[in-house]
C-alpha cells in the first residue's frame, strides 16, 4: 500500500516542482479545462458493455519561453504540466470511475507552417475505484487492482485563437494498466476526441519582449556513468497471483548532447522473489521439466543482460526509454507456460506454448517511466542523485513495475560554437 500511495505523490512532486524549474514571468502559467469522448475498447471476450466514454480534466502548466534552460530552447519551448482529471469509462457499475494525474508535456508542431498544431504526452497514476472480482465482475479482465499506471497521448488543433484564450479541438489515446503487479492485467484502452480551452498569455521568445536571456546556440557534450538500485513487484500467473518483489542493479554509462539528451548503454541484474520461491517449493513443472533448478534457486531465479537508454532531461525531470536483451533469464520457460496457459477451476487445462513469439519475449526487454534528479539537470552538475518510477516490460508485455534510487555522475564536459 506505501508503494501505491508513493506512486501517487511522486508524480505530483515531480510535476508541481518542474514548474518551479527555471525562471518565470507572472504571465507564463496556463490552465486548460477539457472535456473528452470517445469509446473504451474491449479487453477480452465477454467484456461488460459499455456507453459512451466521458471525461473531464484541468491541466495546470507552464509556458517556457520565458525559461532560461537550454533544455527549453532545444525542445521548441514545450509546454509543460500536471493534468488532474476523472474518467467515466461508460459502465459505472462494472469499469467505474478512473482519478488520475498525469505530469505532461507538449510540443509544437509543423512550427514553420503553423502554431496551431501540438502534441501532448503525459504519463502517471490513477486510482480506479472498481476492479476485477471472480465473483461479482468476473468479465472485466482490464483492471485488478486500484492503483494504476495511465498514459495518454492527444494531437491537438487550435481552431480559434485569441489573446489570452486558444480554442482546441484534439484526437488522442489513452491508457489504464498495473503493470504487471496482479493479474488478470488487459488493460483498458480508449479512443477519445475532445474539446478545451487553454487559458492564459503565451509570453515571447525573444530577450527584448521576455526580459530574459535565450541560451546561446553553442554545442555541449559530456559523458556520464549512472548507478540505479531499484525495488518492483509483479505476479507469476493467475493462480500464483500474489505480489512479490523483483529486486535489480543495474550500470550504464554514455552521453548527454546539450544538457538535454542523454544516450547510453549498460547492463543490468534482477533476482526474482516469485521464481525463486516456486523453485523452491517445488511448484508447478518445476520437477517434471527442470528438476536441476532446485539446487541451485538463486542462480535459476536471476537474470541479467544488457540495455541502450534514451533519456529527455527537462530540469529535475527525466523521461526514461530503454531497450534491451535478456542474455539469462532461464526461468522465464516456466513463467511464460503458466501465464500464458488455459486453466479451468484452478488447474491448468493447457500450458503456454514455447513458440517463436516466447523466444522473442524471452529475449527482448523494455523499459520506460520517469525520474526526479535533485540537481537541475541543465546546470550540468558532476553529481547527481534520482529517484525513478519505470514499468519493465517483455517485448512491450508488462513484467513489474519499480521505483528505484540512482546516482550519476558526468565528467568530459566540452562547449563548441555552432
């Protein structure tokens, strides 16, 4: 329960205090009321019905062209945020109700043609107040616990621009999941259009009209070596349903190209408490395919490989991609036949089948979320200290969801002109 109460308020601290990144003028904030419809997808066969989907939200950011960040100025200025909302998924009674806050970003599109294009991607938590239950809302497979990860990604057209108020019209996606910390896990997915309001005076670039200073256009590059301890949770299969730990390390090291983008590679070492457990206990085909395993269970219960990382720094925020392959991860031939498998009444009817696509999974992993540095990231600092929320994935299906401590360290700082 602390991590899900964790996972609430770290995405409203990182959001609220990346607005105080930087300096503002009293005219750079902007609130953005939206109301948004659309349709939730069906998750599995006998999915409850559904109406049309509502929801409404307020969106609280900053302009940044009056920010002097070189971060802003490489990005186009992106407009940055915290969206607060509430989403009626069109079945009160079976789906219920979603509250969410998402720290967003958004960025401007066909700039030299148009201002009147953006795109909007926010990533957080939302607490849905009604789940999975065997018996009395055994068809929605989407949702079995309250705390969840949700994503949302809107493309926006300003069709009526005033002053101090833009008129929008937007299409977009959104996304409700646990990552992977009890199953049945589908996921709810919807299709949305909308309509909102962007609320207040967008300040100039220029230095004349801010009053403050755009970074000059110079090159910077430095390298970096970062260290991350994390602690995740996820489930086996259906049957082995409880929330146990995944406890990883991991090492990288790279580049950072103008204070802003930061590319590495590095490798990374997980002990899964759910395997090393079900080895133990002798469990499910564990003495009938792989009898070796039980006398050796920390060893069988590991895995490790290696990852290339993308990271986008805005000021104490990091948006996280990496993308990577699992050399060792013996036990995932046990996972993936149970949860992937047919059972009936609590047994398994037929085990997942060790196809082509299980070798993909078993070899590709994923990993993206955000995290919180201490130290402004624009201001080059030699060390620096995080904190991360990431959910980890097989080849895009969710494996567990983490929150981690990290530290990095940057050296070979070099400045060009352009």
């Amino acid at each position: 329960m602390f991590k899900k109460k964790y996972l609430l308020l770290f995405f409203v601290g990182v959001s609220l205090y990346a607005q105080q990144s930087g300096k503002k003028n009293s005219r750079s904030f902007f609130i953005i009321p939206e109301l948004a419809l659309g349709k939730t997808m069906e998750a599995n066969t006998g999915f409850p019905k559904t109406d049309l989907q509502k929801s409404l939200f307020v969106s609280i950011g900053g302009y940044n062209q009056s920010s002097d960040q070189r971060w802003a100025a490489e990005l186009g200025y992106p407009k940055t945020g915290l969206s607060l909302g509430i989403t009626d998924f069109g079945n009160t009674d079976k789906l219920g109700l979603a509250y969410s806050v998402l720290p967003f970003v958004e960025f401007g599109l066909f700039k030299k043609r148009s201002d009147r294009w953006n795109v909007n991607v926010g990533m957080g938590a939302a607490y849905l107040d009604t789940q999975y239950d065997p018996e009395t809302n055994p068809f929605n497979l989407a949702v079995t616990t309250k705390v969840n990860w949700t994503f949302r990604s809107f493309l926006y057209y300003d069709f009526l621009k005033r002053r101090n108020i833009n008129w929008r019209l937007g299409i977009g996606y959104a996304h409700f999941s646990n990552g992977h910390t009890r199953l049945p896990n589908q996921g709810l997915n919807s299709f949305l259009i909308n309509i909102s309001s962007e609320i207040g005076k967008q300040p100039a670039v220029s230095q004349e009209k801010s009053g403050i200073p755009v970074p000059k256009k110079k090159r910077y590059s430095e390298n970096y070596f970062s260290f991350r301890a994390g602690i995740g949770q996820n489930v086996l299969s259906r049957i082995f349903n409880d929330k146990k730990e995944v406890y990883s390390v991991a090492l990288s090291g790279g580049k950072i190209i103008n204070k802003t983008y930061k590319f590495g590679i590095g490798a990374y070492y997980r002990f899964y408490e759910h395997y090393y457990d079900h080895i133990r206990e002798d469990g499910e085909l564990i003495s009938e395919q792989v009898p070796e395993y039980k006398e050796h269970p920390f060893r069988y219960a590991t895995n490790f490989g290696f990852f290339g990382s993308a990271e986008l720094f805005l000021g104490h925020v990091g948006i996280l991609f990496d993308f990577g392959i699992n050399i060792y991860k013996p036990f995932y031939k046990i996972e993936w036949q149970l949860s992937q498998g047919f059972f009936y009444q609590g047994q398994y009817a037929r085990l997942g089948e060790l196809n082509s696509y299980y070798r993909i999974k078993r070899t590709i992993t994923g990993r993206m979320g955000i995290r919180y540095y201490l130290f402004n990231t624009s201001k080059s600092p030699k060390n620096n200290v995080f904190l991360g929320a990431t959910i980890n994935s097989n080849l895009g299906q969710a494996d567990f969801s983490e929150l981690s401590l990290g530290y990095a360290y940057r050296f070979g700082f070099k400045e060009k002109s352009k």
